[in-house]
C-alpha cells in the first residue's frame, strides 16, 4: 500500500521550506536594520566632522546621497512581499485566457 506513495527523506517536512525562507527573510531584514543602524551613525560622524572643521561646503552631503540610494535600493528588494504574497497580479500578455488560441 505504502509503494505507491512518493518517498520522503526522513525528518523533511513540507513546510521547510517555507519555513526557510520566512527565516532568510528575517535575516534580511536584521541585516538591513543593522545596514540602517551604521549609515546613521557614519553620517553622524561625517556631520560632526563638518562641523568641527569649519562648517563650510556641505560635503557630507554627497556621502549621504550616495549611500541613501544604496539602501533604498536594498531595502526595496529585501522589504518589499515576496511575490506570491503581492496581490496576485500577473505580468500583462500571461493571462490564461490570452495563452489560449
């Protein structure tokens, strides 16, 4: 009766996998939280650095911009719903309906 069923490793688990993935997910996200943690503490250096040499031309400034766009960039792909869990939609001409002749 059991030769029919297909074989399963010991211990393994269907939701595995999902559970491995939620767990990568919640390291992305510390990782990103600790990526937000030194970008504010750096720049926070860099300002008092500025000011404690004169305060002139803002030049921090290109520091921050340059690193903020890295991060939004990271943040947007790790923070963002994993794609099954993101209303569904489907890229247009991938219908079903437009598949069929």
């Amino acid at each position: 009766m059991t030769t029919s069923l297909p074989s399963m490793p010991y211990g393994s688990d269907p939701s595995t996998s999902e559970r491995d993935e939620a767990r990568r997910r919640l390291e992305r996200r510390r990782r990103f939280r600790g990526d937000v943690f030194a970008f504010v503490v750096v720049n926070l250096f860099l300002v008092a650095a500025w000011a404690v040499t004169g305060a002139g031309y803002f030049w921090p400034a290109w520091v921050m911009a340059g690193w903020a766009v890295l991060l939004l960039i990271d943040g947007w792909a790790h923070l963002r719903p994993p794609s099954d869990q993101r209303g569904g939609r489907r890229r247009r001409g991938c219908s079903a309906a437009a598949a069929e002749p």
